[in-house]
C-alpha cells in the first residue's frame, strides 16, 4: 500500500521568499528583534513566518534587556557567557 501525501495548497505569502527562508532569516542577522520586526511588518499572510518573526523579536529583546540590566548592576560584558574554563553563569 502507498500512502500519497495530501495536497497541501501553497502558503499565502507576502515577502516573496520561501516560507522557511523568511523565518530563518528573522534569526540569522546579529540584532534578531530588527530583523523580526521587519518581517512582522511585511509579512501578513503566513502563520509560519509572522510565529518565527514574533519569536526571534521576543528572544532578541529578551536578550537586550537582559544585557542592559546586567550592565547596569556592573557586571562587566565578559562575564556575560560561560566560559570553558568555568563551569557556572557569571
């Protein structure tokens, strides 16, 4: 017995690429909340897309809030990450 996938119609796209390009691009570029926010804003007909954009905007912020609180309580950038030499955060 074959099992024939179903017909999936095309998605319904806005940015003209693929849909999993444009949702790899939201996470690719250094300053993810941008790159989100501008697919948010061009995309308005893939679910797909617009859930990976609101992501990557969610993280990057995220991670920007946390690097400001952190740089405000005088914890200096280095020890942001672990290190191989350590074994814990900070």
């Amino acid at each position: 017995m074959h099992s024939q996938a179903a017909y999936q119609p095309p998605r319904r796209q806005t940015t003209g690429l693929a849909p999993n390009i444009a949702a790899l691009l939201s996470y690719l570029v250094p300053v993810p909340p941008i790159t989100g926010v501008i697919l948010l804003l061009l995309e308005k007909e893939d679910g797909f897309v617009r859930f990976h954009a609101m992501q990557a905007v969610i993280f990057g912020a995220s991670c920007l809030i946390l690097t400001l609180a952190l740089q405000l309580l005088g914890v200096p950038p280095e020890r942001f990450f672990v290190h191989s030499s350590s074994r814990s955060f900070c």
